[in-house]
C-alpha cells in the first residue's frame, strides 16, 4: 500500500480552516483544490528556452517558510525540468529550477498534482500552469506539515531528454543536530511562519528541499521494509542499536538522521526488496523529496533500490534456572482463531525457542473467538486453545491460561475483536491461586492472608469502573505461587498513541493527546500496587504488559511513584532499551517493572519481531527471571 494517499479534499476548505487555525501562517489567501485535472500537454519543443524571463519561478512560489506566499494564487508558466513521475497513489510530477536563486532556505523543486497519471517523463523540461496549494497529508487533525503544490494544471513540454538537476547530497554532514525549532507562540506553536534555518535546524533543511532531486549514499537501514518503503540513517553514529539501529532515548533526541526511501518504479515492475534493520541500502537513492502521511519527508527514488542482507536473525534468551522464576509479557497482534495456522506456529515457536518457555507469559491482543466479526462475541477459549496447542506441537510446555471477558466493545481496539489480557502458565512450574467472582465489571481488591498480601479475586480486574479505562484494555491481576512463594501478576494494555501529532509535525513541540488517558492508567495501576504494599510491604509484585509508553515518559514516573514499583528495562544498558522500532526509531513500548522486594533479577528484550519485514507481531517480547 502506498504512503501518499490520492488528494481527494476540497483544500479551500482546508486552507480557510487552517488560516482560522494558525496552521497556516504566513498563506495570503485560500485557495481550492477540487478534484483536480489530468492538465493539457503541449507539442514538443526543441529548445531549452523556458527559462528565459519567466515571470514566477519556483522558488518563488517555495518561499522561505513552510507556507506559499502565493498560496491561492494562479501562477502562468512555471518554468523546471521533470525529475520525478508517480504513476501510483497520489499521482503526479516533481520539477526543478535548475538555476535556482542561491538562497538556501527556498527550495528550487516542487510537486505538481495532476490525479491521473502523468504524460511528461524525467528530463522534459516544461512550463507549468496551475492554482498553488497547500496539501495537509492525512488532513488538518493529523497535525501534519504540508505538501507545498501546484493543482489543476496546465503543462506544457519544451524540449526532451534533458538532464535533471545535479542531486543536493544529504549527508551526515549536511543535517544539522538540532531537530526543530520551537513554534511561535502567536500561531498556536505552529513552525510553519517561521523563516527556515536549514543550517540550524533537521526538519528546516529538509522542507528547504522540499521538492528537490536530492541523493543520499551507502546508508545502514534502522527501519525493516514495509508498504514498499524503509528506512534509513545518514548519520551511521547516531545513538545506534547493537543489532544496526537507531536507538530513540528523550523527546528531545528524535535522530536527525532518519530518512524514509520509497521507489518511483512500480511494484509491478521491481518489487520493493525485504530489508531488516542493519541492512544496508547499497548503490544509494536519488530522487525527489516528498513529504508524506506516514512519516513526513521522504526520498523518492527513481530507480529501483537494493539492499544487501546484513543477516539479522531473531534473537534467543536463555533458560531459566530450576529456581528462577521467567515471567513474559507478549503483544501478539490481534490473535484469533481466523489467523493462519501459520501465524499460531510461528508465535508458539517464538513462545518455545526464543522466550525458552517462560513460567508466566502475559499476552497482550487475544480476540475473541471470531476475531473482528462484530457479533457480540467475547469468549476467546477458541483462540487461546489454537495457540497452546500449537506451543505443545512446537515442543513447548502444556500451558494453563487464565483471563476474563471484558464486555462487547467496551475494551477498544479492532472493532469487533475484544481484545483483552490473558495469563498462560506451565502447571509444573507455576500453581495459579483461583478465587471465584472475577468478571469483567467487578475490582478485585487485596487483604491479608496468614500474613500476606492477597487477591479478593484472582484472576480479577483492577478498578475497571474508573473512567481510565474507558473504551481501553483492563489490567488483569492474577495471584501465583512459585516454589512456595507468592507473586502477584498485574498484565496491562494501555491506551495507544493513536491520535498523538507526529514529530514532524508543524506544530513543536507535537501534541501527545493521548498522554492523558495512559497517566490516569498508571496512576490507577500505581495506587493498586501500593495497596498491596500497605498491606504487605515486602510482596513481590510484577505489572507488565504493553504499556504504550517510554521508559523516559511522564507515564512510567506515574507507574513507579513513591518508589512502589522499578521499570526493569531500564537494568539495560541504555542501546539496548526497545521493543519497537517506529518509522527507524528503536524505542521502548512494552515493559515490565517490579516492586521494591524484587531485589536480584535478570531482564532481556527479545528481538525477534520488531526490526524484521518479516513480522510475527510488531512488538518484540519481554523476559524477566528472578528468584521469589
């Protein structure tokens, strides 16, 4: 599936409500993009003569912010040289001023949208009539920056088999540390009035070329292929992986380097090629920079890229001692018993080989019994009986499961699906302590028993009425003995980032909205924990799951307030910390953190799904192995 969707909005409409929004500023008038046009295509010429007196130039139109100054505007013979063509998706052409005006911060490149596919080829030179817009990918509550265009045009070929603009070389050299500026107050924090600084800023010298044929060499991938794209870095010592990644840390470390590669050439005619992280892009990438929904600047290659195989493989942890408790946490990616048989085995191997059987393993995305089919479904025996099995067929141990049936649509995710948590366990390892009257509205509490913190009911949920939990995942809690010892279980499935602005957004710092539901959710599970605590002060308590959320984040400080609980990923050294790997960015999304009486432990983030085009799941699973 393509990035760049087609343009199919009315961009009057977006362009008048951003000006009213401050997403705009700097635009002079509104401007409408209706359906668009194919444009006309004049004779051929055979001189290169398109240059000479034209009244506006690209560059023009570009300006030196985010925003054309000419938004709105009809502009007449628009003079370039084709250096790019789109057959697919959003579908059109870049060109070039292959003069320029010297000023680095306007870009000398720009896309002409003509919604049918394009009768020009790279190396024509043309003159190009049109409406200059402002194109917002995903639409304005995206918070995305905007694709400056030319819409409903008129082209014109003079001359053929020209040579397009020599490539501006983007290197480790050429983009700056600094990620971004801060947005302007006065338009609602929005970078798009401000004057780009290219040699101050990443994201300013990447929208200063916008639109321009630019090239990047031999560069290490830090995000596996996907959707006919990868990505990579140009900046090879920048925070790296040991396994060839590029390692996100802090809000305020987004790894300028990162780059996002696409192909011109249709899949038809050159598949995109499987590319793990730690590959390398070999014979580099030349083409036009787009600016698109997922992601935001990319190159688009002319030609076809190659990858050689740097032979990433999935990694393995250890067995756990005999008295070494290994409990797991597991998002396995909306699971249900329609997925392929293929898809159980793989997972179940994953579960066996690369996880060593673990004693405990909390999953995380179990639909129910007829997955999305939106039916009022909520058993998920079916699926969870397909998937021990497959562990028995893969060698592994005859796990136990334990879980509870949330209400129909009321734990978000698929529609459809009910995904919820559930425990597995190997009965020959692990007694699970079963107190009946657990349900999918009722809290389970905690009192003392022979001395002892211990569940009211278990399995059971925790506070499910609070309203954090809203249209999200309950946390189940469960209570196990291990060799004579109690240990408290507490798997998690916090809110997602879904609606969070990107960080290459206009708007910078991004607006991470959904922030809000994920800190009254660890505040929740925090006061839990502490009320287990009051009543037994060195109980052995471990929360896991996927928490959605960085180790660095305001989240995990609400997790582990007052010292109750420790975020074990972070025993790490800090290359190591990550889960996910998000448009080339390894960062931390599942965790598993431990209370204070969990003095000794060993922890391992296993990497067998995330930095793969081959993906079982997209999270990779946690391990961690003490002795209660």
């Amino acid at each position: 599936m393509p990035s760049s969707l087609p343009r199919t909005a009315a961009v009057s409409a977006v362009v008048a409500t951003a000006l009213a929004a401050g997403l705009l500023a700097g635009a002079t008038t509104s401007a409408a993009e209706t359906t668009g046009t194919t444009g006309t295509t004049g004779t051929t010429g055979t001189t290169g003569t398109a240059f000479t007196d034209a009244a506006v130039r690209i560059h023009d139109i570009q300006g030196s912010t985010r925003i054309s100054p000419l938004v709105g505007q009809k502009v007449t013979d628009v003079p370039g040289i084709v250096t790019g063509v789109r057959t697919y998706g959003s579908k059109g052409f870049w060109f070039q001023d292959p003069e320029g005006d010297g000023d680095p911060a306007t870009s000398e490149g720009l896309f002409v949208y003509t919604r049918s596919t394009p009768t020009v080829a790279v190396g024509d030179t043309v003159t190009v009539s049109g409406q200059v817009t402002e194109y917002v990918p995903g639409g304005l509550k995206s918070g995305n920056q905007s694709l400056t265009q030319i819409s409903k045009p008129a082209v014109t070929v003079v001359s053929s088999g020209n040579a397009v603009p020599a490539p501006v070389a983007i290197t480790a050299g050429s983009v700056p540390a600094a990620y971004t500026p801060e947005g302007d107050p006065a338009a609602g924090g929005s970078v798009n009035g401000l004057t780009l600084k290219p040699a101050e800023y990443a994201l300013d010298y990447y929208e200063s070329l916008e639109g321009t044929n630019v090239r990047i060499g031999d560069a290490r991938v830090v995000g596996a292929s996907a959707y006919s794209e990868l990505w990579v870095t140009v900046k090879p010592d920048e925070n790296p992986t040991p396994r060839g990644g590029t390692r996100y840390g802090s809000y305020e470390s987004q790894n300028t380097g990162r780059l996002k590669v696409q192909s011109l050439v249709p899949i038809a005619q050159q598949p995109f090629p499987d590319a793990n992280v730690g590959d390398r892009l070999t014979g580099g990438a030349e083409g036009p920079m787009d600016f698109n929904q997922y992601g935001g600047y990319t190159l688009a290659s002319r030609s076809a890229v190659t990858v050689e195989d740097r032979r990433l493989r999935p990694e393995r942890t250890r067995e756990q001692h005999y008295k070494e408790l290994a409990v797991a946490t597991y998002n396995v990616e909306n699971l249900d018993p329609g997925d392929p048989q293929a898809k159980f085995d793989a997972l179940a191997k994953g579960i066996v080989e690369n996880l060593a059987s673990p004693d405990i393993v909390a999953l995380e995305e179990i639909q129910d019994n007829n997955g999305p089919t939106n039916d009022g479904t909520v058993a998920a025996d079916q699926t969870l009986k397909k998937f021990t099995d497959a562990i028995v067929a893969a060698g592994g141990p005859a796990y136990e499961w334990r879980g509870i049936d949330p209400e129909d649509r009321k734990d978000g995710g698929q529609p459809g699906g009910n995904i919820r948590q559930v425990f597995l366990f190997n009965p020959k390892r692990v007694a699970f302590v079963d107190r009946a009257g657990g349900d999918a509205t009722t809290a389970t509490g905690v009192v003392k028993r022979y001395g002892k913190a211990s569940l009211t009911l278990s399995p059971g949920r925790i506070d499910p009425a609070n309203a954090a939990w809203e249209n999200s995942r309950k946390p189940l809690a469960g209570e196990f003995f291990f060799r004579g010892k109690s240990v408290i279980v507490v798997a998690n499935h916090f809110g997602s980032k879904g609606g969070d602005q990107s960080i290459v957004s206009h708007q910078q710092p991004p607006n991470r909205s959904s922030e809000v539901e994920r800190h009254l959710q660890a505040q929740a599970v925090n006061g839990f924990v502490k009320d287990v605590l009051k009543v037994q002060k060195n109980a052995k308590v471990v929360v896991l799951g996927d928490i959605n959320d960085f180790e660095f984040s305001e989240t995990t400080r609400l997790l582990t307030d007052g010292g109750v609980l420790y975020p074990a990923i972070t025993s790490l050294p800090a290359a190591e910390r990550y889960s996910y790997v998000y448009q080339g960015n390894s960062q931390v999304l599942d965790q598993i953190l431990t209370s204070p009486a969990i003095r000794r432990f060993e922890y391992d983030s296993v990497h067998i799904n995330a930095e793969f085009a081959d993906q079982n799941s997209d999270h990779d699973p946690q391990v961690l192995r003490f002795r209660p």
